[in-house]
C-alpha cells in the first residue's frame, strides 16, 4: 500500500471504528504480523534507526537517506562535515546480530524453532527449512549473543549464589586435528572424564546467583578468584545472601552491605538414611532453587547439547535461561537479537 492510502486508511480507522472493531482490527494485526515476523522486527528495527539517527560504525549524528539495497531495504550514509562523521553506508542491520545475514525470509521460521527446544543443527538440516548444518549453527550463535548478555543487573531480596563446573572444552577446535592442540592433553572422545581428580583448572566455574523475585546472574569464570569480582556491585544491599560459605560470598555480601547465611547441607551416611531425617521445615533457607538450577544447566549443556566449547558456554545457558522465560517466543529472540548492538 503507498503512503497516501496508508494515511487515508489510518485516519479512517481513527475516525469510523467502534470500540469492538477496534479490537477485532488489533487481533488481526497481530496475527498478520506474526505471520511476518521477521519483516516486522526489521521494519521495526529501521524505524528505530531513523528516528535516533546515530551511525553504528562511528555514533556519529548525521545521516542521510541513501537509496536501497538489492533486497528493497533502506540504505543509510553517514554524512562527513570536517573532522566528524565517517561517510560510511549502513542499513537498519549493521552493528545488530543480523549483520550481512542471508536469507531473512527463513529467520522467523529458525526462530520458531529455536524458541521451542533444543534443535541439534541435524535437527534444522532435515527440518526442510532449507539451511546447512553450518548456517543452522552461525545463526544459532548470532541469535544467543544477546540472550547471553541478558541477565540482571543485580540481584536481591533473598538470593541464593553458588558456583558449578564445567569440564573446559575446546571441542571442534582446530588444532585438535592439525596436530597443534590448544590444551597440553589428549582430546576427550564423547565427554571423557578430566585429567586430574578434583577441582583443577580443567574445571571451569559457572557461577549462579538467583534471588526470589527471579532475578537471575550467570557467569562463566575464569576461576573461582573471579567470583568475587563477578559479584562487585550487584548484590543490593540489605539482602540475605546464602552460600556454601565460600570467603568469596561471605565478603561479596559484606561489601554489599547485606547478611550472610552460610548454609549448612547435613552429611548423610548410610546410617542417617536408613532412619530417615525430620521433614524440612517450609520457609526455611537453603540453596534448592541454585542447586535445582544447575542440575538443568548440566543435563541442557552436557546431555542434550552433548558438551560446548567453554567459549560457546555462555551462550547455552543464555539459551536456557531463555526458554524457561515465561514471555520468550520466536518474537522475542528476534527483537532482541536485533536491538542488541554488539
Ligand atoms: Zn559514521
């Protein structure tokens, strides 16, 4: 529809439709733009860029118009006046996660499936979406980039924060194959145990804080010194924060100017088992929820995922954390990931 009719239709809508019509249109829209999902985000995404105005190559204010691309998309250039501005050209995609991205009319469609489960990239191949397991997995990454970065702020209320391990990995790294391997080690062959026993630097901490309105932090660390760190600043103060007791969370909760609870989990021998222990009491505090949460992320990364590159790790949990959003769709991985400049 061309600009004028669009007008005329919008002032008619304004003006003639009852209350009733009003809504019947609203849930027609809607379901028109689902339909078109990806179309939607992006005429979404090039109104932001118009109005706010900004190059994403140098910030700089002043753009202007500069004609379409091949695909029919709004090009923008950055206009040079003396020393500012960089004369470069950009569309509403550049500096998003759907940079120089191919084939948008199937992005909804990956999204859809993304936003349901775990699809292996084998998944996608046979799927018919019409995509290489190689593209299946680019996308992949560049939809979670943003969903790893989303977490809170900081936390607090009740929170309960503990730190879980992952074996490091370097799984599909080159060097495994060209004889120049990126750890001291032979290659584990389908999630082998690590090297040495206990905590080693082969074990890569996940630290997890989560607090009782839902607010959650997850970090995969260098180790376990970068707790502290980690936690600097994003426990609110006046909350009650419950650990293992580890000195790191004892002082991340001092500094916080919060209390400190550490939490005691009884030792079971066979004896105590066979007798059984009194009945919890309800209310009372502990680090179930934190506790239950890794358990998921383990199962996710390391049973369905079959094991990531730890450089990949944060992305798979961000991908977690997402589908057990309750507001995450297909809508919302894609606006995300587009409104996340990188
Ligand atoms: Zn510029």
């Amino acid at each position: 529809m061309d600009a004028v009719r669009f007008e005329r239709l919008k002032a008619r809508v304004a003006r003639e439709l009852t209350p009733e019509q009003c809504v019947e249109l609203g849930e027609v829209v809607q379901a028109a733009a689902a339909s078109r999902l990806a179309d939607v985000a992006l005429a979404r995404r090039s109104a932001a860029v118009s109005s706010r105005r900004g190059c994403p190559h140098c910030g700089h204010d002043d753009i202007v118009k500069h004609g379409r691309d091949r695909g029919g998309r709004q090009r923008f250039r950055c206009r040079r006046s003396g020393s500012s501005g960089c004369g470069q050209t950009f569309n509403a995609l550049t500096g998003t996660a759907f940079t120089r991205m191919r084939k948008p009319e199937k992005w909804a469609a990956y999204a859809r499936m993304m936003a349901t489960g775990f699809k292996s990239v084998d998944d996608v191949k046979t799927s018919g979406l019409g995509i290489s397991r190689l593209t299946a997995w680019r996308w992949r990454h560049r939809l979670l980039r943003a969903q790893a970065l989303r977490q809170a702020e900081r936390v607090g209320g009740v929170i309960e924060a503990d730190e879980t391990y992952f074996l490091s990995s370097y799984k599909g790294h080159r060097g495994w194959q060209n004889g120049n391997p990126p750890e001291n080690r032979p290659p584990r062959y389908r999630g082998g145990p690590a090297i040495n026993r206990g905590l080693s630097s082969e074990q890569i901490p996940v630290l997890t804080a989560l607090d009782n309105a839902g607010g959650i932090i997850e970090e995969v660390l260098p180790n376990r010194a970068a707790i502290a760190p980690a936690l600097q600043g994003r426990i609110a103060p006046g909350s009650v924060l419950c650990s293992d007791g580890h000195k790191a969370y004892v002082s991340a909760a001092v500094k916080a100017g919060s209390e400190h609870r550490r939490i005691m989990t009884p030792k079971k021998t066979q004896a105590t088992k066979a007798v059984g222990g009194k009945p919890r009491r309800p209310g009372r505090l502990g680090l179930g929820h934190v506790n239950a949460h890794h358990e998921r992320t383990k199962t996710f990364v390391n049973r369905q995922v079959r094991g990531v590159s730890t450089r990949h790790l944060p992305f798979y949990l961000g991908w977690l954390r997402a589908l057990r959003r309750p507001d995450f769709s297909p809508e919302a991985l894609i606006d995300e990931a587009l409104s996340t400049l990188k």
